[in-house]
C-alpha cells in the first residue's frame, strides 16, 4: 500500500472522528448548560457509544475476517455511524420539551453511533494493518491519528462558527452535513484500494473451530505478563483522559461565562494542540528516547497541566484557561503517539487471518476505558457538586483526580516491557518518518 493510500484511508479516519465530536463536544454542553440537565446524561450516552463497542468490535472485525473484503464493512458501517450522528443531535429538541422521551432516544441513537464506529473503525485498522510493509505501519498510526484530529479540529472549528446563534435546527442541519461529507469522503478514499489479491498473511479462515472466541482471545493476551502491564497502563491512562470529553465544555461555560460556538471552539484549540504534540513525538522519537519513555512523558505533563486546570479559576483569565487547555492537548499528543509506537511493539506481526479479530479485542479495551472513564467524569462531577455544594469545585475535584491518575500512568509505563522493542520501531523508520510527516 502507498502512502498516498495510507492517507486516504486516514480521511475515513478523520470522517469518524468529525461525527463523533459532536456528541462529545457540542451536543454534550447542550444538554448541560442550555438544558440544565445533571452531567450524567451526556455521561451515559458516551458510555453506550462505547460500551456497544466492547461487544461490537471483537464481533464485526471477526465478521470482516471472514468476508475476505473490508470496504463494504467500513462503507456500510460510516453510513450508520452518520445516522447515528443525525438522531443523536434531532433528540435535543424532544430533550428540551420532553426529557425522558429525548433521553431514551438519544440512547438509541448512541448505540446506533457505536455500532457504526465498530462496523467502520475495526476494519479500517485490519485493512491498514494487513496491507502495509511492516516497514510502514509506524508512519500508518501516525497518519491515521493526525488525519483523524484535523477532522476533529475542522469540524470543532466549523461547526462553532455556524452554531452562533444557536439553535437546535442549525445543531441538526450541522450534524446531516457532517454525516454526508463524512460518508462522501469514505466512498473516494476507499475506492481502489482492496484491488488485486488478499495478502497470504491475511487470508480468511474458514473453519469454524479454529475461530477463537471474544473471551478465548483475550485469555490468550491476558496470558503474557507485559501484555497485562501495557494493557494497564492503556486503559488506566485512557480512563484518566476521556473523564474530561464531557466536563471540559461545561466547564468553561460555567467557569468563564463561554457561549455554546466559543466553548466548541475551544475544543478545537484542544485538539489543535494533540496535533502538533502527536507530529513532534513521531519526528523526535526517532531520534531521541524509547517510546515507554514518551509516554510516561506525556503522562506526567498531561497530570501538571490537570493541576493548572483546576487552579485556573482562581487567574480569572479566559486567555489563560485556554493557553492550558492547548498544552493540556500538547501533552495529549505525545502521550498517544508514544502509546500507539509501544503498542505495536509488543504486538508484532500476526500471520493467522484474524486481524479484525485482534484489532476488535484492542478497540473493546480502549471502548472499555473510554465508556467508564467518560461516565466517571461526569459522574464524579456531579457527586462532587453535592459533597462540596458548588458546582465549580465538582469540576475542580475531577481535574484533580485526573491528574493524580495520570501520574500513576506514568509509573506504569516505565514499567511496561516496551523496552527496546518499542525504540526499535521508530529507530528502524526513523529516515521515513519525518519525510512522510512534512
């Protein structure tokens, strides 16, 4: 697969990712601020976005394994995931004039979401995985990831500026539009590239008992000892990070009076900021350090700038609040890409057919982390409410105890066993890498 085909396929990355953000972003503020409804709400819609992915992502990638193509699979699967989008933000309205009845289909509209991301996202990543050099797949995370945040900050960007005046009209009209130009941009970046012959390494199988189950393949990782500890570190310092998806737009409404598009906006400078760390760890690692060492770096930078979070009420500056916020995401980055490196270290390569299969079982740990992390924070930010009687020190307490995790992150990632496999991923395509990113 040629690189310009690896960034295509990014593209289908990115289009996820620009409807997703809209329920963890937009929409979650909607219903916090505008509709005064307790945090919990959007905390348990993320959650069954996720948690539908636990069950789901193992199942499709096993289900692509066997079909012997992956476009249809990641075509079919942005189309619900665009639907999914579209019901989410047309349940705000009912929301607003009948909560129980906008909840419920909002929860729908959730698992709908989560089974489009499942059905798209596993054999995206099976695809890229069975079709690149080994050589290559270094520079493949970096430019799935980096692809799928800019479509983050494009429609973080785009969205805040239609939104002002708000309205839940525009908020729908937003999310079908970003629906339909996710779902185009899917059908030109796939077009072509599963043509010739499957790879051997990837060839489905076809007998029924040599097909592991869900819990059989994750018993089989679970086995290895650094598989245990990375998975550790994996799920603690995504738990850590995706508590702020659903408290950092509230916050910032609530803390330093940001409108609905401002508040968007915001979000956007955030993942602006996990842009430029995630380019300057993939080009420096290459030089410089062992990736455990990047990520345990990313870690600790991100829990300081957690600290600066919930003192930053205290500046009163909404310059400030958003010069932490793009460091927050700085820090972000380079805790991903070191993360993602050491990952494919300890995984190697696999010449079995069941790529979908372990992508599936990876994203369901990651779905894991993110459905109780998100749920936690907002959970977490209204326990605190009531404990401390002052909503601002709910989300002060929960910037605290993120950062508190993300240093224990740290210490686990020195410890994983991504030693020197892990710089020798980066080391081997260090005179590919930084030509690729430019």
């Amino acid at each position: 697969m040629s690189w310009w085909q690896l960034a295509r396929l990014g593209l289908v990355q990115a289009a996820m990712g620009a409807v997703v953000v809209l329920l963890t972003t937009t929409i979650n503020r909607v219903i916090v601020v505008e509709l005064s409804l307790p945090a919990t709400v959007p905390g348990l819609l993320v959650a069954l976005h996720f948690g539908v992915q636990l069950y789901l992502r193992p199942r499709l990638g096993h289900a692509s394994d066997r079909s012997g193509r992956r476009t249809p699979w990641i075509l079919g699967g942005l189309a619900v995931c665009a639907l999914g989008g579209i019901a989410v933000a047309a349940s705000i309205p009912v929301m607003a004039t009948h909560v129980a009845w906008g909840i419920a289909l909002a929860a729908i509209a959730s698992v709908v979401l989560g089974a489009g991301v499942s059905a798209a996202g596993t054999p995206l990543l099976a695809l890229i995985s069975e079709r690149t050099h080994a050589s290559q797949r270094a520079g493949a995370a970096a430019i799935t990831w980096i692809l799928m945040i800019v479509g983050i900050i494009i429609t973080a960007a785009t969205s805040g500026a239609l939104l002002d005046p708000f309205s839940y009209s525009r908020l729908i009209a937003i999310a079908a539009g970003i629906g339909a130009i996710g779902f185009l941009v899917t059908v030109v970046a796939t077009y072509g590239v599963e043509r010739g012959p499957r790879p051997v390494v990837a060839a489905p199988l076809h007998d029924e008992a040599t097909q592991p189950s869900f819990m059989a393949s994750l018993r089989t990782v679970w086995q290895e000892p650094a598989a245990r500890l990375f998975a550790s570190f994996i799920f603690l310092a995504m738990f850590a990070y995706s508590a702020q998806d659903l408290i950092l737009e509230p916050f910032a409404g609530i803390a330093f009076g940001m409108t609905p598009g401002e508040s968007t906006s915001l979000s956007g400078k955030h993942h602006g900021g996990v842009l430029i760390g995630m380019i300057a760890t993939a080009v420096l690692a290459t030089r410089r350090g062992q990736l455990r060492h990047w990520a345990a770096a990313g870690c600790l930078a991100s829990a300081v700038t957690y600290l600066a979070l919930a003192a930053s009420p205290v500046l009163g500056d909404a310059r400030v609040f958003t010069a932490i916020v793009m460091l927050l995401g700085l820090a972000n980055g380079v805790f991903a890409i070191g993360s993602i490196g050491s990952m494919m270290a300890l995984t190697g390569d696999k010449s079995d057919g069941r790529a979908g299969l372990r992508l599936g079982v990876f994203g369901a740990a990651q779905a894991l982390a993110y459905a109780t992390g998100t749920m936690a924070g907002a959970v977490g930010v209204d326990t605190a409410k009531l404990l401390l009687d002052s909503p601002l020190r709910g989300y002060l307490a929960v910037f605290s105890v993120e950062a508190v995790l993300f240093g224990a992150s740290a210490l686990l990632a020195l410890r994983s066993a991504s030693r020197e496999a892990g710089h020798t991923v980066f080391r081997d395509r260090g005179e590919m890498l930084p030509a690729m990113l430019q």
